[in-house]
C-alpha cells in the first residue's frame, strides 16, 4: 500500500493498461480492455491463482484496480482491499448500519485522488481512505426512512462525487453533486420535471407528490471535452394516471424525464439538453444503462455520440454535445415499437400492446431483452458486445382487487412465446 499513487484528473480520463478506475474502465463507459497478454492462443492455459469468498448475498457491484490493489465492494455495505497478485487481505471496512435500514445491493465504488467513495444502504456516501480503509468523510445524502435508496454508484469527475437515486417516493428522484474532497452537497438535480420549469407540463396535469420514480441506478458517464455527465433516469412506477393523455392544451403525457439521456454540467448540476428515448413507458422497458461515448460519422463529420440501449434493445444513437438525434437500431427481440422516425427518432408505439387491450403478449418481458449486465465497445474493430435474453411476456388484465405488475391494471408474466 506504500506504492499506491493518487488517481488523478489525467489517471480517469487515460488509465494504465492494468488498471481499471471506473465500473466501465473509463469515463466514456466502453468496458473494453486493452491488455493483449491473454488471447485466443494461450487462454486455454489460464489457470486460478488464489481465490476470495465475499460475503453472501447479492453482489453487482464492479472491482476497481490500482497499482496492483483490487477494491472490492459485498453485499451488506463492505469494502475490501485485497492484494491483486495473492488475494491477501489489505483492508476491510463494514459499514454499522441502524437496525432498520436493510442492505440492498451496490453497482460501483468509485476511486479519485487518495479516496474511495461509497454509497451505503442508509443512504450516505462514504469516503475511504485508499491505503487504509479509515472513514475520511461521512454525508447523507437522503433520509433512508422515506424510501429513498442508492443501489448504483458514484461518477466522479470535476471534482464532484455524482449519484442518484432510486424509490417510489413522491416527487421522484434526484442525482447530487458533492465536493470530493469534503462530501458538502454542490447541487441537486431533480429527474422528475418539476411544476413551473422546462418540461413540468409532460406529467398528464399530475402535482408534483403524484410524480414518482425516474430512478437512477446505474452510474453516468462523462466526456471531459464536453464537460458533460451523461445519466439515464429509468421509467415511473404509477402508469396508471399516464396512460390516457388528458384533453388539456399545453400538457402531454411524456413524463420527462423518465427514459431520457440526460446531459449535467457537473460543475453546476444544470441540465445542457435531453433526450426521451421512450416516452409514457407503460411497460417498465427500463433505459436506464450506461451511455458509451465514441466518435463516428455523422453526416460525413466525426462527432462524439452517446449511444445507447434500453430493455427494449434497441439502440439509439444522439450527438453528445447537443442531443440531436442520429439513428437507431433495432435488434429484433421487441414488439412495443413499430416504427422509428428516421429524422427524429421518436418511436410509434404498437397500440396492442398498451394496457387495456386484454390479455396481451408483448416482447421483450419487463426483465429485459437488454438489461443490467453491459455491453463492451472494442474502439479499434468498432465491433460492439451485447449481452441479450430473448423473452416475452403476458400482458394481463388484473381482477377486481387484485394487485397488479403496474397501476395500468395489469400483470405480467412469463411468456412461452418466443421474440
């Protein structure tokens, strides 16, 4: 731990081929690694050099790697430092959680300067201390008993630690910035359009305490010569009160900004443009996952585009300066779209699959065709890597008092039928 050097600026935007500083690697969220000592001719002679049990439970959350240090987060809000060569045990810390605040799963820490950052299950950032696990700073970032929860993980960047997060509660959910190097709140960006403000009229009339969901639970990504934060905010959890569109003059029911790119400075937490990849999401079709950024053609100019998947998989493309919309691409594995507007992007919903249809099957089912586990970019074959299930499911009318899957009086189930 003696030989360990502070991540710096220069460190995430550029890392050694050996290390891996970010849950994607890199700020751009690629996931690819450049390290050729392992290929197609000596794979076969790997072998387990040591092995580490975590603890038990649910575990998502991304190693980092430093110097030969691997950060690893477990379930039930630990971090341990582990050396990479021998598995030996550096450090550990465990969160003292209160009684009534469960542990819930964690996607990323996140590394910067001589600190790691960690989002906890009381919904606190943490940060650590890199050579010896002690608590540096400790600041709440929500009060866990309303409901509030983080299940991502911070982006750092500009000096500001970047978070959302995830709940039902009412007015939605928000992404903070905070000071890295004493954890004091910078800014607050609500995901849910606010009354009064750019985009507050795409909530069918609903008040604010009606608005909900927008959660933030995979972390952003950043362009350091845009300077922009590139986050995904998921759909709502009350569809009910969306699903008709009411007669009103001015007021839609897009629900901004549910299924959206959206772009922050991260120095201000200000909104620079947005994107609604799928509005009025009535089927829980997620396009919350990480945003690549990498340089294409477009129009016969290289441009630095974000693209994207949501459950649905298909991927849009947009410029990552502006927003603009550049193109799409379907994978074949969804029936809920039926056509996409080559110009703009936006998307004809097949009106079958809408609740109150009947018993429906639409594809993919809500567990997604694309989901939580990542794609990974190779830059040099432009080839991209995409995990995918192909599944439907039934779209069923609920009976009278009966809960169902989503407040459009529906439930889901698993579908025989193939995508």
């Amino acid at each position: 731990m003696d030989k360990i050097t502070r991540v710096t600026d220069q460190n995430l935007i550029s890392p050694v081929s050996a290390d891996w500083l970010t849950w994607r690697r890199t700020y751009d969220d690629l996931g690819f690694s450049p390290l050729k000592q392992v290929n197609k001719a000596n794979v076969g002679n790997l072998r387990v050099a040591w092995t580490w049990s975590l603890p038990n439970g649910a575990n998502e959350a991304t190693p980092l790697v430093h110097d030969g240090v691997l950060f690893v987060h477990s379930f039930g809000d630990k971090v341990q430092a582990l050396d990479a060569v021998s598995g030996d045990l550096l450090w550990q810390y465990s969160r003292d959680l209160p009684k009534d605040a469960s542990p819930s799963v964690k996607r990323n820490i996140s590394i910067y300067g001589d600190k790691i950052y960690v989002p906890t299950s009381d919904v606190h950032i943490v940060a650590l201390d890199y050579k010896t696990g002690k608590v540096i700073w400790d600041k709440e970032v929500a009060d866990y008993k309303g409901g509030i929860r983080m299940t991502g993980g911070p982006l750092v960047a500009k000096g500001k630690v970047m978070i959302g997060t995830v709940g039902r509660n009412p007015g939605g959910n928000f992404i903070v910035g905070l000071d890295a190097q004493t954890g004091a709140q910078a800014w607050r960006f609500n995901v849910i359009a606010q009354p009064g403000e750019p985009g507050g009229n795409s909530w069918n009339g609903l008040n604010l305490e009606q608005r909900n969901g927008a959660s933030v639970w995979v972390a952003g990504s950043y362009d350091p010569a845009l300077n922009l934060a590139y986050f995904g905010p998921a759909q709502t959890y009350d569809t009910g009160p969306l699903l008709h569109a009411v007669d009103r003059p001015g007021i839609t029911n897009d629900a901004l900004y549910t299924d959206s790119t959206i772009a922050l400075n991260p120095d201000t937490g200000k909104i620079v443009w947005h994107f609604q990849h799928q509005p009025n999401d009535q089927w829980d079709l997620d396009w919350a996952f990480e945003r690549l950024l990498f340089k294409m053609p477009v129009n016969g100019v290289s441009r630095t585009v974000v693209v994207t998947s949501g459950k649905q998989a298909i991927f849009d493309v947009v410029d990552a300066e502006t927003g603009k919309y550049v193109s799409s691409m379907d994978l074949g594995l969804q029936d809920v779209v039926s056509s996409i507007d080559p110009a703009t992007g936006a998307k004809k919903v097949n009106a079958k699959a809408l609740p109150g249809n009947g018993p429906v099957v639409v594809c993919p089912h809500a567990g997604g065709a694309k989901s939580w586990i990542p794609t990974s970019y190779n830059s040099t074959t432009k080839l991209l890597y995409v995990p995918l299930v192909e599944s439907c499911m039934d779209l069923t009318p609920v009976s009278k008092g009966e809960k169902g899957s989503l407040t459009s009086g529906v439930k889901w189930s698993n579908s025989a039928a193939a995508g």
